[in-house]
C-alpha cells in the first residue's frame, strides 16, 4: 500500500518528504485515569499522614501496608502520564477509621442485603491487583472500565473472601474498593489483594 501511494505521489509530482509521526506512533501512556489515580493517591496519603498525626500500636503496620499501596499507585500514574503534585491534605489528616487491628475482623454486619453473593458472572479485567481507594461509606467501588451501577462481585483468591458492590463512580483501576468493601474480603493487616477474580455480575 505504501507502494501505490508513493507511486502516486511521484506521478503527481509530490516531493515533500513524508515521515512518520513518532509520539504518534507508540502510545507513551497506559490509559488509565488520572483524575481517579490522583484522588485514591491523596486518600492512602491522607491516612498516612493521619497515623503518623496520632499514632499507635498498630500505626506502623498499617503505614508500611498503605506505603505499598501508594508505590503501586504511583507505578500507575507514571505509566498513565499524570503529572499532577498530589499530596496529603494538611491540616485535615486526621486516621481514617481502620478497624483490623492486625486480626481478623468480622465484618458481616456491615455487609448491605444482597442476593448476589453467590451470584457468578464474566470474569473481567484478569490479572489485576485490588486495592482501597480510602473513601468511606457503605460497600461501593469505582472503575475505569465499568459505569457507575455496574455490580462487580471481587473473590479474595487468598481467604475465598467474596463481596458483591455496586461502581459508584471512576477511579484509574478496574475495581477499586472503598475502605467497607475492601474489610469484607481483606486479610488481615493487608492493604492489597495480589490475587483475586473480578466478575460482573450485573
């Protein structure tokens, strides 16, 4: 094809030279969402600093946990291109609550009514990481890959620990829980799932 064009092109009598565009021609970033990768940034950076603010027994552990969670988010945004100076918010740092203590916390009263948790749906976005986004509220997650009111079921394969939650809005990961999600399925004084099944179920 290339060929013909430059056939043509010569007939025509054309004789710019014609390169290919090079920071078209490979794509320098990953897709992900800025927006979202910032926001689940400055809220594991907001709870770090929060620990360090008033700290205790347990502090430690759950900052060196959430450093790692910070170091994966950040390996994201670099390959997503986001250049954005996301800090913690000062002044307002105050622990967000985190009630694992280093052991095993049952978390079932939390859990909203669900008919869905023996549901089995499409296994989607196949060898990601799960992790929390550090927003509070009833069990949600946000995407960048499904609307909000998708119903995604997220299997811990470690502790086959499953929950079913509904996409509330965007975040730059295929799945990511908010802090009452990710407790229904966490193992303990762990803030990332290395291995887990996302389905949609809904």
């Amino acid at each position: 094809m290339v060929d013909l064009i430059q056939q043509r092109r010569k007939a025509a009598g054309c004789t710019k030279n014609v390169t290919a565009d090079a920071a078209a021609a490979v794509p320098t970033t990953s897709g992900e969402n800025c927006a979202g990768l910032d926001q689940a940034l400055k809220n594991n950076l907001n709870f770090i600093a929060g620990q360090q603010a008033k700290p205790d027994a347990q502090s430690a552990a759950r900052i060196a946990n959430r450093q790692a969670v910070v170091d994966l988010i950040q390996q994201r945004r670099k390959a997503a291109g986001c250049t954005a100076d996301v800090k913690a918010d000062n002044g307002n740092a105050t622990p967000p609550a985190d009630n694992s203590g280093g052991a095993n916390t049952d978390t079932s009263a939390a859990k909203p009514p669900t008919n869905d948790d023996n549901a089995s749906g499409s296994v989607v976005c196949a060898g990601s990481t799960v992790t929390l986004s550090g927003e509070g509220g009833a069990p949600a997650a946000s995407s960048n890959q499904f609307p909000a009111g998708t119903k995604l079921k997220v299997t811990n394969l470690d502790n086959n620990k499953s929950t079913t939650v509904q996409v509330t809005s965007v975040s730059g990961s295929c799945a990511l829980l908010n802090n009452a999600a990710f407790e229904q399925v966490r193992e303990p004084g762990k803030f990332l799932i290395r291995h887990v099944r996302i389905e949609r179920v809904g």
